[in-house]
C-alpha cells in the first residue's frame, strides 16, 4: 500500500463525522450523488462537474457566477482574427498548482498544461487519451473538438494560439464548460513514471478555490480552502459533500443542520421548506430538458410514425401533475422556452391514445414489448425517473404496447444508455452548459454525436438536421443563427426521436445563515463565494 493510499484511507476515517475544528467554518452540501470520477474531461452526468470536480480546477474563461457571460479564467485576456479562426490567450501569471500527499509541483500553470488538457481528449495517441479502460470524452466527440481544432501552439509560456478549422460562434462559451478544465501535465507525467494512471481520476490536482483532500466512496467528499488560490479566496475554510441520494434524508439533514445547502428537493416538501424559518429557498426557471430517447437504429424504433404514436400515447401534463406537482411545465421543444431560438410555433404532439393506437396498427405494430429505462437517481430535470417510467408504462398498456422497467447503478446507467444497441427507449434529460442552443440540439442530437459513448442517445443522425447546426455555428449573428435553430426544431418534431416530457423549475434550499450563494441558470454548484452569517 503506497504512502498516498494510507493517507487516504486514514483522512477518510476521520471524515465519518462531518464535524470540524471549531477554529475552522465548515460548510456542509448535502450532494445528490456520487462522482464518477475527478478527471473533469470523460463525465457528462453533472454530479462530476457540479458535485465534486469543479471547486478543484480552473478554465481558460469561466461563466460570470449567475450568468452566462464569459469573464477571464486562466487566461487574463484573449485575441481574436478578423476571420474567426485563431484566438491566442494570454495566461495569468504565477496560477499555483495545488500539491497532494506524495506530489509537489515544481512549477506554475503554463501553457504546456493547457495543450495537455486539450490533446488528451482529442488525440488517440496521446498516451493519456486512453488511461482508463472504456473512457471516453463525450463532450470533446460530441461537440467535434478534435475537428474543430486544427492547432494549439505554444507560442511561449504564457501564450497558447488555438488555430480552428472553421469559425465556431459559440467557442469560447464552450472553453468555459467544466471539461475543458486544465488540468496538470507535470502531475500526469508524474504518475506515468510511477505506472499510478488511474489515480489521476481519483486524486485531482488543480488551481481552483478549493482543493481536495479525500473521498469516501458513496459517503463524503472533503474538500478544503486553497491557500494559494489566484483569485478572491473563499470564505469558508473546509467544503464537504455529504452524499446523500434521498431527497427526503438531505432535507432531514438540512433541517437538522447537519447540512447548509441541499439541491433537488422533492416537489412534495417545498411547501413544508417555504413554512420552515430556519430555512430559505431560491427558486429560477431550470434551463433544462427532461426526455425519453428512443434507439431509431432498431425496429420498430426505426419509424417516425412509430415514434409519434408512442409520443401520443404518453400523458405528459399526467407526469408533471403526479412527478413534478407543478414545478415543471410539458416540453415541445429539445431546448427550454427561456433559451434564445426556441421555436415557439411548434405544435406538440397531442395526448390522444385512440390515434396513438390506429397509428401503431398503420406501422404494422401489433403486440409490441418494449424497455423503458428508468434512472436511478434524483436530477434537477427529473425528481423520480421510477415513477415517471410506471406512469407511461400504464399509459402505453392502453395502446397494446406491454412495457418493462429497467434500471441500473447511475454510472452503468449512463454508460448502457449509450449503446447503439441498447433495446427500447431511455429516460434522460440535459442542463445547459453555456447557455448556447447548440449546447442541446449539438450535443444531445447530432450526428456527430451518434455512436458507442456518445451522447446521442436517440442514436438518430438526420443529416438536414445536423446540416443546420453547422451552419448556426459557423455565423455570429445571432439572429441568423436563431433561425436556423427553429428550423432544426421543426425537423426535430417531425422526426420525433425523443417524447420531450418536461422543463423543470430549479429549487435550492438552504440554511437562513448561508449568505452569497449564487444560483447558476446552468444548474451548477459553486462555494467559493459562500458564507455563514
């Protein structure tokens, strides 16, 4: 067992209790899952991002807290060419990279470290492209990074010019989403000498406000204030993630102050939140989307007509009465009505079992048996995937299609779901990144995005479709690009790979005490800027 491993082992014991020296304001959130791991590149499920990599790491631009502007990161500034291709970003002089038990850093963030962080995800042969078995970088594929990008250089250390195949409007939006973090060649380096890869997604080293200090699997995260942080320090000294996957337990805890902040609670108890006065809630319009993706490679499936009778059969102001009790509205559209470009003229397709039915016998479907795969877990855009799937399995049972429940373990989820095979149809859903629409309509259903580990899980590539988000990519007109987005939607509803289900309403409660949280529009949890009063 290596020295590292002991210390570990040993910090974990000690977070049993979630207690802390009195000297020392510790604030609790109680998280609504465990991480799939701290490398912030390969994971898209949120809990990564929001739950345990980002108080670690820093990006070359980062999102204004609450918004979605973008302010200076690791780069202090950045130039653009007249011809949209090349940006060349300046660093911020002396960023420190944080040390963990058995690793000191010999130098400062450098412009080695931001060509590292990008060529990894892109580069098969990049011998850090592959450390794990089975990763892969579905934000970097889905969004063609590898295509896009045509060269980083380092012009100095200081200096890194990014050089793209084609204008991209929404890049620089795009550097601010948590997988593009830099991460620390030296640090990668290091643990290839000593063949410890894989502690690289265990151990994070960053230049956050905050930095790890241990994990208990399915239990606690500790995190504490980094001393050396280059930007505003935060104001609490020691951040820990008390993993709680029941909404009901993290609103017991918080009640008790056991915890100061909870996300996702469940719509049944925000009367009895609102009615508590030792606590608060904010509430915004969730730039979300709550989906079921059918697979459109396999029979039935395959049909649109299919498709939109399935959509037909599914009550969904039925789920949002019973699911969502109210904090949610019924989705249309693969994009949120708060999002600019959302194509408001869209008719959806109407709950009408009868037509849903002679539809289905006009495919030539009869006695179909399909999967409706039901998440595990509690997400801003679903409060209970269980639920919701036992509603549309009842539903669907009235047009003579027999459905079955399947779930698994969240990260096995994430991962079955992606399989171009993969039976029958998912239940998923999407928080927006950067407050782009191609951040949906790109990611979630392009072409580009098809495929083993991607996350088009409709595993539908129409390529009129595809063709129209390229080229809203490729203007930065915004009115330009709006239109061609409402015209992927028409698309997109014609097709009907998805039955978009809803848009959620985002609620945090929290302690009276907590002071400068920030909601973020992108469904994202940061502290540095918390206190307690």
């Amino acid at each position: 067992m290596s020295k590292m491993t002991r210390s570990l082992l040993a910090a974990s014991a000690l977070m049993l209790g979630l207690s802390a020296p009195a000297f020392a304001k510790t604030f609790v959130y109680c998280s609504e899952a465990s991480p799939e791991g701290f490398d912030p590149a390969p994971y898209t499920a949120g809990t990564t991002f929001d739950a345990s990599a980002h108080p670690v790491f820093n990006r070359l631009v980062e999102f204004k807290k609450g918004t979605t502007e973008i302010e200076p990161g690791l780069a202090t500034s950045w130039d653009v060419s007249d011809d949209g291709l090349t940006y060349t970003f300046h660093l911020r002089p002396d960023v420190k990279w944080q040390s963990v038990d058995g690793y000191a850093p010999t130098r400062t963030m450098n412009a080695d470290d931001v060509i590292f962080s990008f060529d990894r995800q892109g580069n098969p042969d990049n011998p850090w492209h592959d450390y794990l078995p089975g990763i892969t970088y579905e934000y970097y594929s889905a969004m063609e990074m590898a295509d896009l990008i045509k060269s980083i250089e380092k012009v100095d250390d200081m200096t890194v010019k990014i050089t793209l195949t084609r204008p991209e409007a929404p890049f620089l939006a795009n550097l601010a989403m948590p997988f593009m973090s830099i991460v620390s060649k030296e640090y990668a380096d290091t643990l290839a000498e000593e063949g410890k890869q894989a502690q690289f997604n265990q151990v994070p080293v960053g230049t956050g406000p905050f930095q790890f200090v241990a994990y208990q699997q399915d239990a606690v995260i500790r995190y504490k204030k980094n001393a050396d942080y280059w930007g505003t320090a935060p104001k609490i000294d020691d951040l820990v993630f008390a993993i709680t996957p029941e909404a009901s337990v993290r609103l017991q805890r918080l009640q008790a102050n056991e915890c100061q902040l909870m996300p996702y609670p469940s719509p049944a108890d925000l009367d009895a939140i609102k009615a508590d006065s030792n606590l608060k809630l904010d509430q915004q319009p969730g730039l979300n989307v709550a989906y079921l993706a059918y697979n459109t490679t396999i029979a039935p499936f395959d049909k649109p007509e299919v498709r939109k009778a399935l959509n037909m059969a599914i009550n969904k102001q039925a789920i949002i009465d019973a699911v969502f009790q109210g904090a949610g509205e019924v989705a249309k559209n693969p994009i949120p009505p708060t999002m600019w470009s959302y194509n408001d003229s869209i008719q959806d397709d109407p709950y009408d079992p009868e037509k849903a039915k002679q539809m289905l016998a006009d495919a030539g479907v009869s006695n179909l048996d399909m999967e409706i795969w039901a998440m595990p877990v509690q997400r801003p855009y679903m409060p209970n995937a269980r639920r919701t799937a036992e509603l549309m399995q009842s539903d669907l049972e009235k047009v003579g299609v027999k459905a079955s429940i399947v779930s698994y373990e969240w990260g096995e989820y994430l991962k079955r779901s992606t399989d171009p095979a993969r039976k029958g149809a998912v239940i998923m859903g999407w928080t927006g990144d950067n407050g782009d629409p191609d951040n949906f309509m790109g990611v979630l259903l392009s072409c580009a995005a098809t495929g083993d580990g991607g996350s088009n899980r409709a595993q539908w590539c129409n390529e009129d479709f595809s063709e129209l988000l390229t080229k809203a990519k490729a203007t930065t007109d915004q009115a330009e690009r709006a239109k061609l987005y409402e015209q992927a939607q028409v698309i997109f509803k014609e097709q009907a790979p998805w039955d978009t289900l809803a848009h959620s309403t985002q609620y945090v409660p929290m302690r009276a005490n907590v002071e400068g949280f920030q909601m973020s529009p992108l469904g994202d949890f940061t502290f540095e800027t918390v206190d307690l009063k």
